[in-house]
C-alpha cells in the first residue's frame, strides 16, 4: 500500500522559527494547546532516560546524510529532515520523545553475530550472521532503502552475501524492498532460502490488489505523506519515522512456518519459530534464537501501542488472540537475555523483557476486556472510548503509549470485531448520507452564517473536537466556502498538535493541508508495484476486476470470456451477468464471446496502465480468438480509479 501511492504535492519548506503561519499554512499553536501538552509532560517520567541508552546501544556507525532518492529523482528517505531538542509548544511531548527516540539512527551490534540497521526505512533490518553469509530479517519497504542500508552494513562489517531471507510478517515494510537486497535471478540461482509465515504471499499481494487504491489514499492522512518535516508537521509515525515511498518488490518464500513451534536450522544458526497468523497481521511470525538467548518479536510487541485497527483501513485485528501469542511467547522463550523487534530498539536483561512482554500484552487483553464490559453494560462504541483508560501501571510504561495505535480507537476496534458497525440505535441504522446530512444541519443552525459563528466561538475556547464536527457539516454543505475550510484547517492544526499518536497528528495536520492546497495530483502508481504483482495469485487480479465493474454500463450484458495465461499455464473463465463479474479456474469455454491468449506479465501491465488497453489487445504480443472490440467494451466496463477521490470535502 505504501509504494503504490504516487507523488502528492510536493512539501513546502518549513521555518520552525516563524510564529506566524508557516508556508504550508499551520498556524501557531494556541494557548490551550500549548497548555494541554504541558499537562502531558508533566504526567510521564520524561526524564527516564533507559530507552535512549538502549537506542544508542551497540552504535557502530551512523550515516549523517541519510538521505535516499527514488528512480526519479525525488527524495524517499531523509532522516535529516527531522529535528531534535527540546519539545515545541506544537507536538505532543509524549509523541516528541518517541520521535527523537526514532530519530536514532545508524548500524548497531545487538548481540555477537547479530546487528541491526534502524532508520533506514519504517522498519529495521537485522543482519544475523550464518555460517556463509547474512540472514536478513525484514528487508524493509523500499528498494532504493533496502540498497542503501546493505551497502552501509558491507561498507562497515564487511562484503558478506545473502545467505537466506526471513520475512517475519505480510505488511510491505517488512518485504517491500527484498530486490533491493537480492535479485530474484540471483535468489534462483544460489537458490537462497526465502522463510516466511504460512500464507504469507496470498496476504501480502491481496490487501494491495484488491483494496490498495483506497488504503494507499488514507495512508497519504495516516503517514503524512505531504507535510513538511518540522515542529508544525510531521514528526514520526510512532512505529518509525514512515515508510519510504519508493519502489517496492517481493521473492516467493522457499520455507513456510506453519506451527509452533518449528525448529529450523538456517545457514548454521538455530531457529525456533512461532507461527502467529491474525496477530498484528494475518500472516506472521516470530523466532527465538537458542544459542543466542535471543528473541525478536516481529510486530507483536514493540515499544509502543499497535493498531487494532489501522487508519489506512484494513480488516480489524483481534486483541484476544494476540494477547494470548504474547503468554506464548513468554512460555516458549522465556529465558531469553536479548530481545529486538522489527521497529524501535532491543532490550537486554530478562528481568525487564519479561515486564515488556507482560505489559503488552496485558495492554491489548485490557482494552479487549473493558471494552466487552462496558459493551455488556449498553454503552457504545464512541461513549467505550471515552472511558477506557490503561490503569496506571500500564500507561506510565512508555511502551505502552499510544504513539501509533490508541486506546480510543483500539476500544472501537474490538466493539467492531464482536458487534460490527452498528451500535444498535436505529438513528444510526440507515442515516442521510454526509453532505444531504450536512445541508440539513446548516439549515437547522440558521445559515453558514450563524453556524461559522458557533465554530469560531468553539475554537476560542479551545473546544476543537467540537468545532471540527460543526465545521466538518459546512464544508460539507458548502465545499466553496473558503472561510469554513480555513477555519476548519485551523481546527485540525490544535487538534494534531496535541495529539500523542502520529497517525493522529498526521491525519489532522494532513487535512488541514488538503483543505489549504487540495488534495493530491496522483493517486495510485500501480507500476511501482509491477515487481510485487508479479508473484500475486492470478485470481487476486480477477477478484479485483471484479470489484471495478461499473454496474450501469454493464447493466443487460451477458458476456463469457477465456483468459488464458500461457507462461504459466492457467486458464480462467470469466462470466458476466447480471452486472456481476465471477471467474473460474477451468479450461476455456468453447461457447465464450472472445478468448485472450496473453502472459501474465503483460496482463498485468495493461492492467496497471503501463502498457495500453487498445495498444496492446491490437498488438502482436498476444492471441485472441473472437471479436478484439468486444473485448475492448469487456474492459471499459472496468472503472479506473487512481486514488485522487475527496476525505475531508465532498
């Protein structure tokens, strides 16, 4: 999801000095924010210096112009962007400590034979040492990064090969870049052991084809993508300082964990994996290294709160079972004396590993519980999460903070894994949609007019939660109403500043940048993702046809068409009727309208837009059978959709 976003509009250049408005708009913050946020710092022990030793731990050598360019020139990674010091009336205390902790980058031994390089990309990449080479663990998001950071480590640890891949889990910051750190033909060649999770490529490509255009738009509010970098934009994500935006790739595992636990012995060094399907992903694992005392974590656990619910959209998370991965965890690795994960920095000693893991989980098993209690006693999803706050013991611990997932969403996130949507209050069962919704709500509040007035009284007071549902309506109602969109990117400006999750404070900081400039130019680039698509399931492709039918235009069209692919020896028959598009893995109707003969590999490309429709069914480089215009009409009955639509106007 993350490569396939293409360039939104290029990030002003910020003055953190300025107490104006700063060029992309943001304004100061308020008093009341600046207010809030010292309330914040005085609550935690912000002087608890441990996880900045341990971040600094192990230092071999840090890069000072981590600075990585995409195929076109542009910028995908810069770590010299972000600033340090103290923190700014303008970010949440909590979340600027974590930034800073994030901002910690370079090459780190983390245990003999074991070294990690974070900072590089959204992920850490661990090098672990085998008896030919390097195992390497999550070869982060982007090819250009993965490059960068490998050249880094052979420039300071030496010239060492590949010598095995693990992918700990389907999210693409954990496999994206792997061509940038093997080719495939190379892979092939030393035939290179590729370890992943059971179903790993089936998770990994599908949320990406079927669902990615949407979730790579959220993911432009979610990660900030066009904020400048500075003390009144983006800071971090909490996990990470974001993904690169670069190009991104995928390998076929050769070896599947499927149970725990699995013993395996890889390039010499001895594994012991456990296999955590619908955790943090649907796909995942994690591994204990006995002769190391060492265990990375994935995912599972890191050093903040997860998502049970991300806000680029994907399928909720249950927090039951991945309380229970974390006890087993503890059970199966329990004498573990080094821990490192996928994100952040390791943790030495068992003592305080031991209290990490128990507090995750105790964190996700909390918010999983309280929820169902007050869920069992009537309340809500929007009133559970205005009451469900980690008990003391938990939300001191910094890794526990909701610096990328919260309480409050996460709360919402189980309500919606048991109970759906709906919160059982007929109101809420079939509601006007937005903007018919929101015309009623200006009418009701007399006019713009009055309504401006009762917003801009609800921001002097410093009641932006408020303001933004009241502003939201007029911006809905009246989307030409500069005045209402100024004030409502004012609105989301103090918002985002308070906020403690970067997720959060991008959303707000992102909205308020699109209702100032607008949205993006481009949406999805399916061809950064040709090298990935490529090792999809074909009926992933087809599933997503699907999905694009257009069902006014082929409203009355009965159709059978043959696709056959003949490089990899699969054929498909797709039917359409009633305005529903349904495929077959079957040999070819011989009463189908039109057959295609074609590769995957240029299928793909005429589906991603990189060679022509009408070019390529007109040219020599496939065979079909039967009327080329009718499939011509069969394909424009597909929508386009590029990932521009409107979030935060109509």
């Amino acid at each position: 999801m993350f490569g396939a976003c293409a360039k939104e509009k290029a990030a002003p250049v910020f003055d953190p000095g300025d107490s104006a408005p700063d060029v992309a708009g943001n304004t100061a913050p308020t008093a009341e924010t600046a207010s809030n946020n010292a309330e914040v710092a005085a609550s935690l022990p912000l002087s608890d210096e441990q996880d900045f030793e341990d971040a600094r731990r192990g230092l071999v050598a840090s890069d000072p112009d981590l600075r990585v360019a995409g195929a076109d020139g542009a910028l995908v990674w810069d770590i010299p962007a972000y600033a340090d010091g103290d923190a700014p009336a303008s970010v949440n205390p909590s979340l600027w400590r974590q930034a800073k902790l994030n901002n910690i980058h370079g090459l780190f031994k983390v245990a003999e034979g074991i070294h990690q390089l974070r900072g590089h990309d959204l992920a850490n990449m661990t090098l672990i040492d085998g008896d030919t080479g390097w195992i390497v663990v999550d070869p982060l998001t982007a090819k250009e990064t993965a490059q960068r950071a490998l050249a880094f480590a052979r420039k300071h640890l030496g010239d060492k090969p590949v010598s095995a891949i693990i992918f700990t889990h389907s999210h693409i910051d954990h496999f994206g870049g792997v061509l940038g750190v093997l080719s495939a033909e190379e892979a092939a060649r030393r035939k290179v052991p590729i370890i992943a999770p059971e179903g790993f490529v089936d998770e990994a490509t599908s949320e990406n084809i079927i669902a990615g255009i949407t979730m790579g738009r959220r993911s432009l509010l979610m990660y900030g993508r066009p904020l400048p970098r500075g003390e009144r934009g983006h800071v971090g994500s909490g996990l990470g300082k974001g993904p690169a935006f670069g190009t991104i790739g995928i390998l076929p595992p050769t070896a599947i964990v499927g149970e725990t636990p699995t013993e395996m012995t890889v390039d010499g060094v001895n594994f012991v994996f456990q296999n955590a399907p619908g955790s943090e992903a649907p796909s995942e694992l994690t591994f204990y290294l006995p002769d190391h005392k060492t265990f990375c974590g994935a995912e599972i656990v890191s050093h903040n709160m997860h998502n049970l619910y991300t806000l680029r959209g994907a399928k909720v998370r249950d927090a039951l079972k991945w309380a229970g991965y974390i006890d087993e965890i503890i059970e199966l690795f329990g004498d573990a004396e080094i821990y490192f994960g996928s994100h952040h920095w390791p943790i030495w000693g068992n003592a305080r590993i031991h209290d990490f893991l128990e507090k995750q989980r105790d964190t996700y098993k909390y918010i999983h519980d309280q929820t169902l209690r007050l869920a069992l006693l009537g309340y809500t999803p929007r009133e559970i999460a205005e009451q469900v706050e980690l008990p003391a013991t938990l939300r001191q611990s910094f890794a526990n903070r909701g610096y990328y997932g919260t309480t409050k969403h996460n709360a919402k996130a189980v309500y919606q894994f048991y109970f759906g949507w709906y919160d059982g209050n007929p109101a809420n069962l079939d509601p006007l949609p937005p903007a018919e919704a929101a015309a009623k709500y200006v009418e009701l509040a007399g006019g713009a007019s009055n309504l401006m007035r009762n917003a801009q009284s609800a921001y002097d007071q410093g009641e932006y939660r408020w303001a933004a549902e009241v502003l939201n309506h007029l911006v809905f109602a009246e989307p030409g109403d500069e005045d209402a969109k100024s004030l409502l990117a004012k609105v989301y400006d103090q918002l985002g500043y308070q906020a403690e999750s970067g997720p959060w404070r991008d959303s707000y900081l992102t909205a308020a940048f699109e209702l100032r400039h607008g949205g993006p130019d481009a949406g999805i680039e399916l061809a950064t993702m040709l090298d990935m698509l490529r090792h999809a399931p074909l009926d992933r492709f087809l599933i997503g046809m699907a999905a694009r039918l257009d069902p006014e235009k082929a409203a009355g069209e009965e159709m059978l068409v043959n696709l056959v692919f003949t490089d990899v020896g699969a054929s498909y028959v797709l039917e359409l009727k009633n305005s529903v598009l349904r495929h077959y893995a079957r040999d070819p109707n011989p009463d189908a309208n039109v057959t295609l003969k074609i590769t995957k590999g240029l299928f793909l490309q005429m589906m991603a837009g990189t060679a022509g429709l009408r070019e390529t069914l007109f040219g020599d480089d496939l065979e079909i059978e039967g009327s080329k215009l009718d499939l011509v009409s069969f394909f424009r009955l597909l929508d386009k959709p590029d990932g521009t639509f409107n979030i935060v106007t109509p």
